[in-house]
C-alpha cells in the first residue's frame, strides 16, 4: 500500500502529508482544501476518485468532523481501503460507518503539538522520535506499523477504552505548560518587560530532569523544602488569575508530593 490521500489538511494533515511523501508515499489527493494551497498536492471535491485511487485515507479534520467525513467516505465504495483518523481523544469507532462497508479502520494519532503555518519548517523528520497512538483493525495497525518505522516514529497499540488518558496527558503537557509559561511570563514583564529568553535554560534543565530522573525527582525549589514563607510571599505578590494559577498550582504539588 503506497497511495494516500488527506481529508483535512490543516497543520497536522498538511505536516503529515509533506512528511509520508518525503518517505516515499504516493499522495494522490487533499480532499476539498487545503490550508496551505498547492503546498501538498492536487485538491479534489470528488470523495469517489480519491477513494477509488487511494490505498489509505487520514482524516485530519476537526474530531467533531471526523465522522461526518467517515460518513462521507462511506457512501463510496471503501471495501479493503484503510482509513485512519488522526485525534488523540476519539477512537476508531468514528469510523465504524466505513467499517460496516468493509473498510479497515483505525485511530492513528501522534503525541505532538503542532503551532504555526510556516510550510518551509515541514520536514519528513518531524515525526522522528515521535510516539503514535494505535488501536483499531489489525489491517489497518500493520500499515500503522510500516507508516511508523518509516517516519522513524514509535508506535504505542492502545486499549480503546484507555486513550482518554493518553489525550489528558498530553493536553496536561502541552496546554498546561503553555498556561504556566505564560504565567512566568506576565511576572517577568513585572520585573522590567524581561522576556521567555532568561528562563529557557532553566526550563531546558527541567526538561532533561525528567527525562534523566523521572518527575518525582525533578521537583525542587520551596515547595519541595516546604518554605511556606516564601510561597506566602509570592501570594502576595501575585493577583487575579495569576494568584489563582499559583495557588492552585501549589496545592497540587502539595498533595502530589508530601
């Protein structure tokens, strides 16, 4: 199986189309548009053709279009095609449309922000390194496996009913740290319109604590030495939203590390 094609080219399928072709994928089609216009390949509205001509099909719509374009898809002729959807949180029962119709079907999903529409920065090593989320047909999984050794990706088959948490995990990682960066930020401009720059080694030294000691190990400053004093005196430096972030931020780690 070496065609594809896309259905929804935002920044993941767009990314992800740039990268399968760059490790030897055929693209046929992007169905309906693409973000970034004739920066991938040829656009169709013909949901026919690019079934028909296409050995596996990702649906990187919105998760609240996913089955909506499974739907879509269905009304074809799908038999012995593989669908794959690509959202961390639903799992490949939104494409049971296809699947009653013979189609073999899979969430296929990877552990990854991806912010921005700069074309020139898609590469095919993006996904290097990078873990995806697999459950579905076992059809569809052994594509799944090819896709990701050739990406140079890892592949994680998960329980259906279990990758939920995988999803709050990641949102935990990646918005949540967002939100607390942001945070940081707001108290460096209070201390002179500093910017993210001078704490970025220390967030890179997180960063590789984690990877090196595990969480539990990496937390330090006056949480882990229980200076209330200090804690007290940051509250009081703090207001609004920021002291709520803090607070509650504080009282987590509180109960998460006793």
């Amino acid at each position: 199986m070496n065609n594809f094609s896309v259905i929804g080219a935002g920044d993941l399928g767009t990314r992800l189309t740039h990268a399968l072709v760059e490790k030897g994928y055929g693209l046929k089609y992007i169905y309906k548009k693409s973000k970034y216009d004739n920066s991938a390949g040829p656009v169709t509205g013909d949901m026919a053709s690019m079934v028909r001509e296409s050995d596996f099909i990702f649906i990187c719509t919105q998760e609240s279009r996913i089955a909506e374009a499974a739907r879509s898809a269905a009304s074809t002729d799908p038999a012995g095609k593989v669908f794959f959807h690509t959202s961390n949180s639903l799992t490949s029962d939104e494409l049971s449309p296809l699947k009653e119709k013979g189609a073999f079907t899979a969430s296929f999903s990877p552990l990854q922000t991806f912010a921005g529409n700069d074309v020139n920065s898609i590469g095919g090593d993006l996904f290097k390194g990078v873990y995806f989320l697999a459950e579905g047909d076992e059809p569809a999984l052994r594509l799944a496996r090819e896709i990701t050794v050739r990406l140079g990706a890892r592949l994680l088959v998960v329980d259906k009913d279990k990758k939920i948490y995988f999803h709050i995990a990641a949102v935990c990682a990646s918005n949540f740290l967002i939100s607390i960066l942001k945070l940081s930020e707001n108290q460096l401009k209070q201390a002179g319109e500093f910017d993210m720059n001078v704490l970025l080694p220390l967030i890179r030294q997180t960063v590789n604590n984690v990877e090196t000691k595990g969480v539990d190990a990496s937390l330090t400053g006056p949480v882990r030495r229980k200076e209330m004093g200090i804690i007290e005196k940051h509250l009081d430096h703090l207001e609004g939203e920021d002291a709520a972030l803090y607070k509650a931020l504080t009282d987590f780690l509180f109960h998460s590390f006793p």
